[in-house]
C-alpha cells in the first residue's frame, strides 16, 4: 500500500547508523524527498548515493543533534533545497552504559545519554518547528524505546532518556497540535539486526551458557507475538505516523515490540 509520501520533504536524524538505512530506504520507495543527516558523513554520503542511484531525491548534511546551531543549519539546508519541511524522523540515539545499576552509572554517563536521546529530539524539533507551524502542517516521528515504557534494570540511564523522550513527545504533541502538526513516538523493542546478532545474543549466551539460538528463543519467548522485531517493522510504524492515514493520531507512543511492554 502507499501512504501518501509522494513529493514530501522527509528530515531523518541519525539516518545512516542503526536502524537508519531501512527507514530511510522506506522513505525513499514512498517517493519522499530526503535529507539524511548524521556526524557521519562517510556513512551519510554512501547511503545518498545508493538511494539516488535508485532514483530517490537526498541529500546529506553532517549534523550533530546535540548542537542546537547544527540542528537549525539542518532545517535551513533542507528548506534551501526542497522549500519545505513535511516530516522530521528522530532516530539518532545512543545506548547508554549497559549492565550498571544506578549507583555504578556516573555522572558523566548520566548526562551523555541524555543529553543524546532527549536533547537531541529537543534541538531537531525545535529546529523545524517554525516552519511547519508557518504553513500549519507537519509530522514528527521520534523514535523512543519500550526501556522507557517498562524500566530495565541494568539500563537506568537509557530508560530514564527513553521515559523522558515520551514526556517530550507529548508536550509538544499539545503545543502543536492547533497548528496541525502531529508529533507521536514510536517505541521499539529488541531488533534483530547486526547488534543483535553480533553484541546482545553472544553476551547472553555466555552469560546464560546456552548457544545462541537458544539465546534467540528465549528472547522472542518473551514477547506476545513470540518473533523479534526487524527494522522493517519499525521502518513501516514511522511510515504510518508520518502520514495522513494518522491524521487524528498525536501524542502517542506506538511499540513495535511484539507484545513486550503491552502497556
């Protein structure tokens, strides 16, 4: 099915790490305009140049999301170049420590991450806000996690920047929403993908001292739907938000997690 992204304007944070690549390349087979933007722009450039091979119209634009004069640079560069700004996508994030308690994580650690996964929507939001509010309308997607819907222990810090992400979201839901903007987060679970494959699986195994395709199981056991996400199924939850098939849908936070946090 299409959603209707025909010839939008189409901002994707963190668009080449990740999850990135898939939810851009999902935007791109819409028939949206992009400007992917990330720190890395060896990465940022390879990925224009595959989607453009493809026929997609990107651009890249080197931004680090924590830096409020490269968030607004952002904004202006994409207006310069495609004179509007339908959609913003807040996928850059990070981490955080793993396996710390609260009183192990530092300071340091602390303010990192959520200066990262909350600042940063904050300064992209900000950023773009102006000029959807000129023309009343507009679509903002951030990209959470269920460690901010449910807690995990060994994970404060991230949880804590997940948790506050929705607090942002919803705030600003209200905010925009006379203006026609819809702002709503979409809250993955565990994805399959290279770092689950290579760093989460291999580390519970050992841990556990079962091989990694039991580990594999015993995660997706933990889920209603008992199957992992993919970042396709994340990529498709961004697609859906962006649209106007969700026109009356603002201020949520959307899991993609097959059933884990069943809020």
């Amino acid at each position: 099915m299409s959603f209707g992204l025909n010839g939008r304007t189409v901002i994707l944070t963190g668009a080449a790490k990740g999850m990135g690549p898939a939810i851009s390349r999902a935007y791109a087979r819409e028939g949206a305009a992009l400007v992917l933007s990330g720190r890395d722009m060896q990465a940022v450039d390879g990925l224009v140049a595959e989607l453009k091979e493809a026929g997609a119209r990107a651009i890249g634009v080197a931004c680090d999301v924590t830096v409020a004069a490269d968030t607004d640079r952002l904004a202006t560069q994409t207006l310069q170049a495609f004179g509007a700004i339908d959609v913003l996508v807040n996928i850059a994030g990070g981490t955080g420590p793993v396996g710390k308690t609260a009183w192990d994580t530092t300071p340091e650690e602390f303010d990192q991450i959520v200066t990262l996964n909350m600042g940063g929507c904050f300064n992209a939001m900000r950023s773009v806000l102006p000029a959807m509010i000129a023309r009343r309308y507009g679509k903002i997607v951030n990209v959470g996690g269920t460690f901010g819907m449910r807690g995990r222990a060994g994970r404060m810090a991230y949880s804590a920047s997940k948790w506050g992400l929705r607090g942002i979201t919803k705030s600003t839901a209200l905010e925009a929403g006379p203006f026609n903007v819809n702002v709503n987060c979409v809250a993955p679970g565990m994805v399959d993908g290279p770092r689950f494959r290579t760093k989460v699986i291999p580390a519970v195994a050992a841990a556990e001292g079962v091989s990694e395709e039991e580990a594999v199981a015993s995660h997706a056991a933990e889920y209603a739907l008992r199957r992992i996400s993919t970042d396709e199924d994340v990529a498709n939850a961004c697609l859906f938000l962006s649209s106007d098939l969700s026109r009356q849908i603002t201020g949520v936070d959307l899991p993609v997690d097959g059933g884990w946090a069943l809020l």
